[in-house]
C-alpha cells in the first residue's frame, strides 16, 4: 500500500492482460505454437485472452468431446479475478492493438488488409523467444495446448464458431460462408 500527500492510502494492482509487453509474449507464444497462417484477427483476440485468463475456457460452451479437457481450467478460478468476460475483453483490446502493433514492427506479424494476421515463426527474436520458452514463464502451456489442439480447427463464424463459443464477441450478424 501507497499513502499520497493527502494521507489517502492506494494501492496499486498488476494485471497481465493490461499489459503491452507481456501481451506480445502472449502473441510470441501463440505465433510460435500457431500451425494457422493467415490467422483471423478476432482467433488471435481470443486466443491471447484465454492465454490471459485460462478459466475463462471452462466456462466456454464447447461440444461434449471437449468437455473433460476443458474442465481442467476451473483451477485457474480465483475469487480475486471475478470480472465480466465481455466487458473484460473489450478494456483489454486497446492493449492488445498496440501489442499487434509491436509485434508488427518487430516482424513476426503482418497485418493483411483482410483483417488477417500473417505469421512469421523464423522473425521471432531470440530474446523473446527465450523468455516464452523459460520454465519461469507466466504463460499457461495447458491453456495454449488446448488452444491449438481443440480450438485452431473450429470455424471463428456461427453459431457453434468461436466467437460464439467464447461469447467475448458479437457474432450473430456474421456473414458465414
């Protein structure tokens, strides 16, 4: 706890998901696990906040085959992180658009004109590389395995897509191929 010159205490919290430089360990992460490129910008947008709150996967209403894998993330529930997912989701994309945009510069992404993502594996620095790779590492490998094996394959549209699935976007007026 903080005082201020006024004798107000503060105290000051962390959030990952707020911030820009362990986002784009996030998109490191996902960039070098991902067989998807292209990857759909709003694939990335979940992926990374899954990456950023795991439990929010248990609440996800996935098929039937996934459900045991997807049970394993109520123990990242915590009574000290009960926030509303959607509106959670849309307070951290600011943060997650100039993290885009790092990485972007950085050269291990490209944002197409298509709203798609290209992914370039081989551009990641290898300073960024070790860090995600460190046993230290703060990011959810169970998370970012049942990303790539359970949802990399399902359709981002419709009503069994992932944005429906994830219910941290709007999906009902996406036009489906």
């Amino acid at each position: 706890d903080w005082k201020l010159s006024s004798g107000v205490e503060i105290m000051l919290l962390y959030n990952k998901a707020f911030d820009p430089i362990h986002t784009v360990l996030r998109l490191v992460t996902i960039c070098k696990n991902s067989s998807i490129s292209p990857m759909e910008i709003e694939r990335l947008q979940i992926f990374n906040f899954l990456l950023a709150f795991p439990s929010h996967i248990a609440d996800m209403p996935l098929p039937r085959e996934m459900l045991q894998a997807k049970n394993k993330f109520k123990k990242y529930r915590s009574p000290y992180n009960n926030f509303e997912p959607y509106t959670l989701f849309n307070r951290v994309n600011p943060t997650f658009i100039s993290a885009l945009q790092i990485a972007e510069n950085i050269g291990f992404m490209k944002i197409l004109q298509n709203g798609e993502i290209e992914l370039h594996k081989e551009l990641i620095p290898i300073e960024l590389d070790s860090i995600t790779n460190a046993e230290s590492s703060s990011i959810p490998k169970q998370a970012l395995a049942f990303e790539m094996v359970h949802l990399s394959t399902m359709p981002i549209l419709g009503k069994s897509g992932l944005k429906a699935a994830s219910k941290l976007m709007c999906f009902k007026y996406d036009h489906t191929k």
